[in-house]
C-alpha cells in the first residue's frame, strides 16, 4: 500500500499544488470548507483560511507516512519542507497564487506527523512480528 501511495499521490498532490490556477483552488477549498463545517455548524468557528492551512498540513501526511513507512528516517521530514518550499517558491514566481510561509510551515507539519505516523507504523509491526524463537518454541 504505501509502494502505491508514493506512486499515485504525488500526481493527485501536484495537480494541486502545482496549478497555475489560484482561483479555482480557492473556490474548491471553500466549496470544501463549507461541506465539512455547516452541517457541523463550524462555518462561524472554522474560517476558510483556517481550513485550508488544515489542508495544507493533511496534504502532507499521506505521502511522508508511506515513505517512513518504507524507509523509517526523521530526514523526511526536511524533504517535506525543502518540497514546500520549492512548491512555494514555484507558486510566487508564477504570480497567480499566494504563495505564504505559513503554506511552507503547515506543508512540513503535516510532513512530520507523516513521518512520526509511518515511523511509528513500522515499529508497531516489528513489536507484532512473531520473534524466530517464539515460533521454535511453539512447535
């Protein structure tokens, strides 16, 4: 599953991230935004902007969680933020989405609880895995 996530998300992830649209990416956030909050009645709790750095730390989870989960080193985690900063730095030079520091902060949160997720995965499964002489002796 995770040899599929870091196959597939990063073309779900870079349609996003990467579209020269800004437009469209806010009205997709708030359409969003407003099918989560108001039947939750949080539309006066939870702005727009709040949701989207939301999404901007969830954007990263997935991704940094399957490669920890393949290969468990905290390095990810600076992946994460050099990613989004790159993304960032594309996103100014373009001109025609906002490109913020909080986007850079919120992108590598998410990559660090990615990598604290996936690295905490693997280490669930070594402690599940049954030990060679456990398996000896119950025969």
């Amino acid at each position: 599953m995770a040899v599929l996530i870091i196959l597939l998300y990063p073309l779900a992830a870079g349609s996003i991230l990467l579209t020269t649209d800004g437009w469209a990416i806010n009205r997709l956030n708030v359409r969003i935004w407003i099918t989560v909050t108001k039947p939750l009645g949080l539309t006066g709790v939870i702005t727009p902007e709040m949701f989207a750095d939301a999404m901007n730390v969830l954007l990263f989870i997935p991704f940094f969680a399957a490669l920890a989960v393949l290969v468990p080193t905290w390095w990810w985690i600076l992946l994460g933020a050099a990613m989004s900063s790159a993304v960032e730095t594309y996103q100014a030079a373009i001109g025609t989405r906002d490109a913020t520091v909080v986007d850079v902060l919120t992108n590598t949160l998410g990559a660090a609880l990615g990598v604290t997720f996936g690295i905490s995965q693997g280490w669930v499964a070594i402690f599940r895995r049954p030990h060679a002489s456990s398996e000896a002796s119950a025969r």
